[in-house]
DNA sequence: GTCTATATAACGATAGAC
DNA sequence: GTCTATCGTTATATAGAC
C-alpha cells in the first residue's frame, strides 16, 4: 500500500492563511468546543470570549460549519506533511514509525486540540461530507494499515485511541510534555509489536 | 492500592428498575447522543424518535439532564459488578486482569454505548458534578492503577482510550464480536506488559 | 472590522385536559 | 401515560450604519 504509491497531491490544508480576527475566533471555539461540545458551543459564546458581538463574528465565517471546518482544516495542517514525508517511505514499517511519531509529537504540542475534534459527532458528521477530508484520512490509513486483515484495523483503531486519549485524558494532565512523549512512543511500539528504544532522546 | 482494600458499597447503579416508557427514552436518548452529540440532541428528536410528544418525555424525566444521568447509570451498571469482583482480588494483577477482561466484555456487547458517553463533553461536564460518579470512577481507577507514577497514569490514560475506539471506531464496525474481543484482550495485554493468551476461548 | 437591531426558528420546561 | 398549548429564552443568520 505505501510502496510505490505516487506522491498525491496535497489536500491543501498547509497554505490557508487566516487573519488575526479569524485566528481569535478559531482559538476561542477550540476551546470552547472541548467543553461544551460543537453542537454546544454558540455564536454569542464565541463572541463573547473575543470580546466583540456576534454579527462580527458571522462578518470572518458565514456559518458555524465553516468555523467547525476551518477550526479542522488548521489542526490537520501539521499531519499533512507528515503523511507526505511518510508516503516517501517506500517500506511500511518505516513510514509508519516517522507517521506515529509526527502524529504523536503533534498530539502533544496541541494536547488533544485534534482529539476533541476527533472525537465529537458534530465535527464527525460535518467532515464525513467532505471528500477533502475522506481522501486525507484514507491516506493516513493507507500508510498505518499494512493489510486488510481484520487484526490490523482492529490495531490501528485502538492505536488511535490510545493515543488521542493518552494526550487529553485527565490523568495525564500533569504529565509533562517530554515523559508523555517517551511512554507514548513505547507504548505505541508494544502495540505494533516493534523494538522499543532505549533512549527518547529526539528533538521536536 | 487494590491489597486489603474494603468492600465498598455499591454506588447502587445496578438496582435502578425503569419502566417500559423510560426504557424507550433512553435507548432513543442513546442513539441520538452518538449521532449529535448530548448538546445536539434535543427533547424534541427524542420524542420524535420514539413517536410522543415532548411533554410525554417530560413525564418521566424532569430535566434533559436527568436522562443522560440515567443513561450513564445504566450503561455503567454492569461494570460495578465487574468492578466489585475485582476489588474481591488481592493481588494487583489479577484484579486488573479481571477487570479489563470485563470492561472488553461490555464495551463489545454494546458497542461503544459507554465509549460513546466517555467522550462527550457535555457529559463528562454533567458527571463531573456528582460525587456517585466520581467514587466509581476513582475505584476504577484504583484496580487500574497500582502506583502513582506518571508511568502508570499514561498507560491507564491509553489503555481507556485504546478499549474505547477499539469497539466504536469505523474500521472495526465489520469486525465480528469474538475477532474483536480476542484482538482488544491481546493488545491489552501487550499495552500492560502481561503474557499474551494462545486460546481466546473464554465464555460470556 | 465591528456595531445595533431584527427576523425566524428551535430550545428547555410547565400547566392543565383526557 | 399522553396530549395541546404556551412561556421565556436562546439559537442561527441577516441588514444596514459606522
């Protein structure tokens, strides 16, 4: 499935600029969404965080979707390249291993921002129309899944929930960024039945 | 953590009886959560759901916060029992074991009703507040856990997480219940470092 | 880019008849 | 146990001034 694949084109998640305005508003759904959920989370809530009114708001995104996009669109961007660099690969061990480890740095360096996403049925629902986003997630399956045996998929779904909730769950919060890592990256292995290391010695 | 822990008593999830009427509201009460999330479900799709009018579903539960209430104490009741034959081991493994091989058994028969719930903002928020959920809640974690290191807490963190998704997630919605126990209990094993079972056989 | 003001609909919840 | 009818509030979304 990674062998050979030829270099897709991007989805186009990395070069969206956003202005400041847009960038507080996405800022404050995020959070406020982890909260209350997207299908709980209002226009006036987001304007009253940032401190303006709603119509401004409606004035940077012309509906709570294109928020619920936009908001998706950004935490993605970061995965994008690393399932370029990984679809580079041209063995499946190897591409998988450089994927789970940009997934998880990028899981903590946002601390479960793309698992609340993740995991709400208001942000699955909208994405689950979007070819965009299908496509995407095809591809992130195509380099962690080797097969189409049941054994893999059953992996690769746990895979992806220990790692979302190992950075977002309560126990963890306050387990700093660096141990999180390590235990992750080993767990990850014990998982897919690859060596552990010793050291947890890379920079991010 | 677990060794010369005293029987505690029961958060009394399991004695709740409901009648036929509440029954239904919640099985529909389920449903819709897992499709919109709790802050998208409305008393109105409930009621239309199962063919009433609202002020019908208000006849049986007070609030809409008394449902999702309810609708946890239910789909958490069979993990009491579960968990109260555990706290009966007294060594920390053994109790562990049990528990998780109870927990998959649950997860699987309802197929991520409680996974479901977990991961629902507006109802980890609700439960937050009741002090019957969070005894149960550290009692579990007290049978998970056996220290408090950071170790532990992350590896408990992505075990959750790993059983959660490994029954709900699209990949595994072909994945036969008994391919899917065998490979969750797998898994966890290799996740906590405990010997891998050769036979999966092992009644319900 | 932000505001006030407003239209229209749906929300949670209650009262009282049957 | 279910209904009709209703209250007060909030929701998404828009129009138009500054």
């Amino acid at each position: 499935m990674v062998a050979g694949v030829s270099r897709q084109a991007p989805s186009g998640f990395r070069f969206i600029t956003r202005s400041a305005a847009q960038t507080r508003i996405l800022d404050a759904a995020l959070k406020l969404i982890a909260e209350h959920g997207a299908a709980g989370t209002s226009l006036q809530m987001i304007a009253d965080a940032i401190g303006v009114t709603k119509a401004a708001v409606y004035h940077q995104f012309k509906t709570k979707e294109q928020i619920v996009v936009a908001l998706t669109e950004r935490e993605l961007g970061g995965l994008e390249e690393a399932l370029e660099a990984a679809e580079a690969h041209d063995d499946f061990p190897r591409a998988r291993e450089e994927l789970l480890r940009r997934v998880i740095d990028l899981a903590i360096e946002r601390r479960g921002a793309a698992s609340t996403l993740q995991f709400d049925p208001v942000v699955v629902r909208l994405l689950a129309g979007q070819e965009q986003f299908q496509r995407f997630i095809q591809r992130l399956y195509g380099v962690l899944i080797d097969d189409t045996s049941e054994d893999a998929r059953v992996s690769a779904a746990m895979l992806s929930g220990a790692i979302a909730v190992g950075v977002m769950h309560p126990l963890v919060a306050g387990v700093d960024d660096d141990t999180l890592r390590s235990q992750l990256l080993r767990f990850t292995h014990r998982l897919i039945g690859a060596p552990e290391e010793s050291g947890a010695g890379d920079g991010g």
